[in-house]
C-alpha cells in the first residue's frame, strides 16, 4: 500500500505485519531526545549542540516518511512523523536558546 491506494482498513491492518525491528530502531534513536529538550527547557544553555546534526537528523525522518507514503505506507509512519516533530520542537528550542544566550552576551558586554 502507499499514499495513492489508501485504505483506512487497511492502514491499520498494517499494525499486524509491521518491522518490529524497524520500530525498536526507532524508538531506540527518538529516546534520547526528549531528554535533549528537558536539558535545553530547564537550562537555556545549548553547548555542544549541532544544528546541522539536528537538521540531518529531521531530513533522515523526513525521508523515512517519504518512503512510508511512497512505497510501504503502515503505521509506523505515525512514529517517523513524531519523532520528526519532536527533532524539530528540540531544533526551535535550540535556535531560541542560542538567540537569548546572545542578547544575554550582547548585554554583558561579552563578545
């Protein structure tokens, strides 16, 4: 099944058939990042964060999706669009951080 012969029956059979491998990978690679945001919502600080880790990171999901809705529509595609949201919740919190950090050192004189 892909995006152009949906069926919602069928879309949520797929849940009996589905990788568990594939969903295991997942939710191993999308733990951590919750983690990531509590660190950032609790201390502002985003040393040693990556914005390009944290886009190729978005544009790996972003391509699992594709593929998902192009060749092997299921239901794990709820877990790659979540996941892809959460890594784009950590990169604006990140960006927002990084600007507030420099209004902070702009202020202090800091440079």
């Amino acid at each position: 099944m892909n995006i152009f012969d949906f069926d919602w029956g069928a879309f949520w059979a797929t849940a009996k058939t589905l990788s568990w491998y594939e969903v295991g990978m997942l939710l191993c690679f999308g733990a951590s990042w919750p983690f990531s945001i509590l660190k950032v919502l609790r201390t502002g600080r985003t040393e040693g964060k990556s914005f390009i880790f944290l886009a190729l990171v978005m544009l790996g999901y972003l391509f699992g999706i594709i593929h998902k809705l192009f060749f092997h529509l299921d239901v794990v595609i709820i877990l790659y669009a979540a996941l892809f949201c959460v890594v784009g919740l950590d990169y604006i919190l990140t960006v927002r951080a990084r600007l507030r950090q420099q209004r902070a050192d702009g202020a202090h004189g800091k440079q």
